[in-house]
C-alpha cells in the first residue's frame, strides 16, 4: 500500500508541508494532471490555459521532475480529466492515502469532497502550503470579515504556520510509470523562467539589492526594474510559498532596517491571503455575475467591445498599452490590471467575467483565487466597502506615466474609430 501525492499549485520541495506528509510513507507515487478541459475556449472565447502559462507550468515541472530524480522519485504527468484519472488510480486498490495541498476554490474543494465520499477506505489529507496561515487559525466560520482590513486585524496576534523542512530523501516510486515526461525546451531569452530553482533565484536577486525599502513608493509604476517584487508568477505555481518570502523578508529587515515599504510587502502578501480563504469561503459565489455582494451589475457581454479591449483598440491609450503588454508578455502591473478592469467594467460596460477569463488565459501569474477575487472588487460584486472601483483613465496615464514612456513601449494608440458599429440601443441582451 502506499501514498499517492497530488500535485496542484505546489511545485517544489521546499516548505512544502503535503510532500513532507507524504514523504513518511514507504511507498510515494507523485501525480500532477494536466486538464484538457482548461484548453478549450469558453463562451467568451477565453481560455483557461493561454500560451504563457503553460510555457511557465512546463518549466515548472520539468525543474520539479529534475529535482524529484536526484531524490530517487519521479513525477508523473497524465493528460486528462482529473476526476476520472484519480478515481482510475484509485480503484486500481494500489493506494491507501492520498495527499495534496489544501485548494481553495470551490471545483477543487467539490472534487475533493467526492472523491472522499466515494473511497471511505482510502485517507484523504490536505494541508496547508500555499498560505500564511493554517487552517486552524482562521476560525471565522459563517461570518467571514466583510473587509479586508477586518480580515487582516483579526489575524493581527496570529502566528502564520511553520515552515515545513525540505526532504533530504524520499521513499520509492511504485513500480508502475505512469506516464509522459516532458521534454527539456530551451527557455528563450529574456523570459521570466519557470520552477523552484529560478523562483529561489528570483527571490535571491530581489532581497539582494535595497529595492525592498522602496518598494511602497515604487509599486504601483507600471515599468522599470525592481519597482515591485515579481514573486507572483512562482507564487501561483507553487514554486516558492509565502511563507518563504516572508521568512527572507524578515532576514533582510534585520540586515537593512524595516521600514514603512518592507512593511508593505507583508501587507500586499496579506491581500494575497485574503483573497485565498476569502475564495474558500465563498465557493462558487466567485465566479457569479452578482459575486459574492449578489448585486446585479448594469452591463452585458457584446463581442465587438470585447475585442477591442481584448486587442488593444479602445479609444484609451493608456488601456491599450496595458492590454498589448498583457497579450505578448503575460505580465501587467497591479495599476495596469486594475485600470483595464476598471476600463472594461465601467468605460465599455461589459461582464466583468468576460475581462476575468481572459486575464486567466493571459496572465503568467495567474491564481483564481486573487484575480477573480479582485476582478469582483472591481466590478462592485466583491468585498470591496466603496462599491467599485471607477479609474479616471486620463488622470492614471498622467500621474503614473506622465513622460508617455509606457503608453510608447506597448504602443498605446488612441482608436479613434467609432466604438461600436451598431447602436448600443440594438445590442444583443445577455
Ligand atoms: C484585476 C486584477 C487581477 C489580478 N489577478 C491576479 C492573479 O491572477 N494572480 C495574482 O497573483 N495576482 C493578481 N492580481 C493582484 C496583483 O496585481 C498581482 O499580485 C501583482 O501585480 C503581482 O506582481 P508582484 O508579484 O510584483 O506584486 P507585488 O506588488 O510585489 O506584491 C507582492 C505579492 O503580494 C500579492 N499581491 C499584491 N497585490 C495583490 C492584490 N491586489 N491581490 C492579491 N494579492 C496581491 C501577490 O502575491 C504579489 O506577488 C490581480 C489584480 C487585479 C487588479
């Protein structure tokens, strides 16, 4: 009998509290799914799995995959519904446990919950890796703090959890393969890299230089070197956890002083939290058009707006530049998101899940927990107190890209055609 370990947004060895759970079995079979489903278009036209990501996610597991062959172990890939693969496994009778790292949202927690249902023999654990907090700690239960600033007093006096230590070995691998490996590509130059390895690099570079103790008067630019952290991309995959970037942020307050900007990085992490077990919390109420507020947004879905946002051919240099950065790079600044959002939802008054699903196809750094979570702040469907958020476009390219330098690296041209083709009064209702 042995252990069968599921990988989801977890991909590393360090502090990493699933593997070290598993790790104490005789037997280990590690396991990541590759959904098909997530490469399908939706009725937006969006896909869950854009071309960035999955460069990323490959790299990712192939650093994971080198990682787990000097420990004797192998990581195996299967093609598939997810569902169907684990419960395929499962009545093979070959498994007795079955472990991963606690999700948050509400597919992956409904999985779960069946799966457990349906194999009363087999022990199903979770645990928590991608947080700051342990579960135990967030003990709110059906009331959930309304706010953000709620939420982060309430956890004021609580520990975050430990890290958990790397292991130094691992048990075998059953027997049996399951299936592909993926083939070592080449990582073109000057793109992010993907996997532990390059996350620990990243991590490194950016506490090496002093750009921590700036990081509150830098963080909302929208270009330039260091002017935020950067860590989201390998916080989504998994390949560095909060806890780690905590803890190094900690050695570098001691080396270099706190200040109001190292600060901030802890409370710009606590956003991140937030929206985790904010997700958990509320379940499929992210995804909903009324969100979690349950107001009925005063917008629609009509496709030639869409794809003039989607392009980059709105009348708003400033969205344009963000939304051809988004396209080629799978990168954009928390301003840039936040003024595209505000763009699609109040400007072009569209369905907000349309502009969320392709920001899940197109984003590197893509967590559905953060970005559905703030696309709802956005649109006025989420926790946010003030109902919205409204951005004077022209007022944000002026305060934040006053030279235009942004607006001429994403070449941010004004369409100065009419929106639409057709009079708003005839647009399709959804
Ligand atoms: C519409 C919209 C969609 C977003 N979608 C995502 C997403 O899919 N994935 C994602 O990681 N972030 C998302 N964010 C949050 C934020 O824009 C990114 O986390 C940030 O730009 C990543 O760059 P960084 O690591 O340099 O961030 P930094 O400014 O250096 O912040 C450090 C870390 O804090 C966390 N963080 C910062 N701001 C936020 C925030 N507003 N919400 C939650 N966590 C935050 C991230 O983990 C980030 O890596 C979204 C924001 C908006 C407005």
């Amino acid at each position: 009998m042995s252990t069968l370990y599921w990988l989801h947004d977890d991909l590393r060895l360090q502090d990493n509290p699933a593997l070290a759970a598993a790790a104490q079995d005789d037997a280990l079979t590690m396991l990541f799914c590759i959904d098909e489903a997530r490469f399908n278009t939706d009725r937006f036209g969006n896909r869950q799995m854009g071309a960035h990501r999955w460069r990323l996610l490959r790299e990712s597991l192939l650093d994971l995959q080198h990682s787990l062959s000097e420990l004797g172990q192998t990581l195996n890939l299967v093609t598939g519904n997810p569902s169907e693969i684990i419960s395929d496994l499962l009545q093979t009778g070959r498994f007795n446990r079955v472990v991963r790292t606690r999700q948050h949202t509400s597919a992956e927690t409904m999985l779960w919950q069946h799966l457990t249902e349906s194999y009363p023999c087999v022990s199903f654990e979770q645990y928590d890796g991608s947080t700051l907090y342990h579960q135990d700690a967030i003990t709110f239960g059906d009331t959930f703090p309304a706010t953000f600033t709620q939420f982060r007093k309430s956890l004021d006096t609580v520990a975050f959890r430990p890290t958990a230590a790397a292991p130094t070995r691992l048990p075998a691998p059953t027997s049996f393969e399951l299936k592909t490996r993926l083939v070592q590509a080449p990582t073109e130059s000057g793109l992010l890299a993907g996997g532990e390895t390059a996350g620990g690099q990243h991590l490194e570079g950016y506490f090496s230089t002093d750009a921590a103790s700036t990081y509150k008067d830098t963080r909302n630019n929208f270009i330039g070197e260091r002017f935020s952290t950067g860590f989201s991309p390998w916080l989504a995959q998994g390949c560095l956890s909060p806890v780690q970037i905590y803890e190094r942020l900690c050695a570098y307050e001691s080396h270099h002083g706190a200040n109001e900007s190292t600060r901030w990085i802890l409370f710009e992490l606590m956003w991140r939290e937030f929206f985790r077990w904010h997700a958990s919390h509320y379940g499929e109420a992210l995804f909903s058009f009324t969100g979690i507020a349950g107001k009925r947004p005063l917008t629609t879905f009509y496709q030639e707006r869409f794809l003039k946002w989607r392009d980059g051919r709105t009348p708003w240099p400033i969205v344009n530049a963000c939304m051809n950065e988004l396209k080629q790079t799978g990168l954009l600044s928390n301003r840039g998101r936040q003024i595209a959002a505000s763009c699609l939802v109040n400007e072009l008054a569209l369905d907000w899940r349309c502009g969320a699903g392709y920001f899940e196809e197109q984003l590197i750094d893509y967590d559905a927990c953060s970005n559905w979570g703030n696309w709802q702040y956005i649109a006025g469907v989420g926790s946010d107190p003030r109902g919205g958020r409204h951005f004077n476009l022209e007022k944000q390219a002026e305060t934040w890209d006053a030279d235009g330098t942004y607006r001429q690296r994403w070449a941010g041209q004004p369409d100065t055609g009419p929106l639409d083709s057709r009079d708003y009064y005839d647009w399709p209702i959804e």
